[in-house]
C-alpha cells in the first residue's frame, strides 16, 4: 500500500512538472516575435545572436514542444533587453539550449 502511495505521488509530482512552465515572458518582450525562416528576416537589421538555455534537468520534465516554446520566450526576453524586436532559431536543441539570431525588423502597421 505504501509503494502504491510513493508512486502515485512520485508520477503527479512528474505530471505537475511537465505541465508547468519556468520561463515567463518579459512584459517589453510582448512585441518581439519568433520569425519562422530566414525569409521573414529579409528586412531585418541583424543586431546579434543570443543562447536561450534551460536548467538541464527542465528539459528531463517536459515535452519538445514546451521545451521549444520556453527557449523561444526566453529568447524573445533576451532579443528585448538588446534592442531588438524578433528572433530567429539558428541552431537546433541541444543540451536543453539554443542559438538564436536577434534581429530589429521594421514595424508593419
């Protein structure tokens, strides 16, 4: 009975884990977009590259796509602090981190 109850709390810490998200966005960071290709930054002044990383273990925890998206606002926190207003992934995950090429893009009305 007591392996049962270690488990079942052993499996909800894991599922609360993999449902949670460590990375909030930056309110200046609300208008700097993920571009999606290097087309999207034609019109865009590269101003700098920057590494979005994750505590190691976060990564263990959750799913590639929660994974991607804490490093794209992680990015996007980061491309704001330099100025700029988008960021475009240059290199895959790896080691729960990613490079990211930041970019000032002019403002579409």
């Amino acid at each position: 009975m007591m392996k049962t109850v270690q488990l079942f709390a052993l499996t909800s810490l894991f599922a609360m884990l993999g449902a949670c998200s460590f990375v909030k966005l930056n309110p200046q960071a609300e208008s700097t977009y993920v571009l999606q290709n290097e087309n999207a930054a034609s019109n865009c002044k590269l101003i700098g590259k920057t590494t979005a990383s994750l505590w190691s273990s976060a990564s263990t925890f959750q799913s590639d796509q929660k994974v991607d998206d804490q490093l794209n606002t992680l990015a996007r926190n980061q491309a704001s602090e330099m100025g700029g207003n988008s960021v475009l992934a240059i290199t895959g995950v790896e080691n729960s981190q990613r490079t990211f090429n930041v970019y000032k893009c002019p403002i579409s009305n």
